[in-house]
C-alpha cells in the first residue's frame, strides 16, 4: 500500500486539513440534528476561529512556504467560513444563495486535482454545500440533513487525511494495473 505522504504533508498542511475537518464535523453535525440539542447555529464561533481564522493564517502561511494550492484553499475557505459566521443571510433564499456561491468555490477545489484524500474532502463538502442550498431554497429539513452527513463524511476524510500526514498511514489506494496481462516493469 503506498504511504504517499509527500503531497500536502507539510505541518501548514496538516494544521489547515485538521482546522477543516473539525470545522466540517461540527458544521454537519449541526445539520444532522444526530445530536439533541445541537445545530447549524451552534457550530458559528468554530466555524468562525477554527474554520475562518486558523484556515485563512493556515493559507497565508502555505503561500509563504510556495504551496499555491494549499494557499489558495485554505485561504478561500477561511475566508467563507468567516463571512458564513459573521453575515447575516436575512432569507432562506439568501443563505441558499450563499451556500451555492461557496459550493461553487469548493466544486473548484475539488478540479483542481490534488491527492485523493484532498479530492474526496472537497468533492464531498461540495455534494454537502449543494443540498444545503438547495434545501434552504426548498425549505427541506430533509434535504439539509442529507447535506449535514456529506459534511460529516468531508470533515472525517480531511481529519483522516492530517492524522495520516502526521502518522505515516496511508493516503493513497494501491494503484492497479491497467488491464489483464498488463505488467508493470522498470
């Protein structure tokens, strides 16, 4: 099994994977109603430090370290994260139009490519984003709470992701070949 831990594995990697992961989990959860209690709202002062504060520092200082994509991720999402805390939506239809606009920017992350475990969180957290904006448009409960557990699903990929960087598990699948009697040489 490979243990390709050299894309993204930096320490800023890891600290913006785990601040992502967290934020994630709490935010899903939130939509999930899983826990009595506890809801979207709830998880605004995470979303606000660990997701907006630590993942935007997080992307400025994988700028500096010369990780483009990194940078641009944590520090897009930091961003969103924190204006998602701060505005007041005022409608459904608003928040429904923010939470597209912010799958639109996760959808990008999620083309750009990257590692798998990147490309799973992020293809994940856009499937939660889009039928959250959808279910406020809609006015779904159903709706939010099936995008509540894809954000659950993003957040333990991206913590696994961190976990794995900083323990040497493995962040790739064994790679197959290509078809019957297709042998690997070199």
């Amino acid at each position: 099994m490979d243990k390709d831990v050299s894309a993204g594995s930096g320490i800023t990697s890891v600290v913006g994977r785990l601040a992502l992961g967290v934020t994630l989990l709490a935010f899903g959860l939130g939509y999930t109603e899983v826990i009595e209690g506890v809801s979207a709202a709830d998880a605004a002062s995470i979303a606000q430090y660990v997701g907006g504060v630590a993942l935007f520092v997080a992307g400025l200082l994988a700028f500096r370290d010369g990780d483009s994509a990194g940078g641009t991720a944590f520090s897009a999402l930091g961003a969103l994260w924190f204006t998602w805390t701060v505005s007041e939506a005022g409608s459904a239809n608003g928040a429904g139009l923010f939470l597209l606009l912010f799958a639109l920017v996760v959808l990008s992350l999620t083309l750009a490519g990257g590692d798998q475990l990147t490309q799973g969180t992020y293809g994940l957290f856009f499937v939660g984003l889009l039928l959250l904006a959808v279910a406020q448009f809609a006015e779904s409960d159903l709706l939010a709470n099936a995008g509540g557990w894809f954000a659950v699903a993003a957040g333990a990929v991206a913590w696994y992701a961190a976990t794995a960087a900083l323990a040497h598990w493995p962040t790739a699948l064994p790679r197959r070949a290509a078809g019957r009697g297709v042998t690997a040489t070199g």
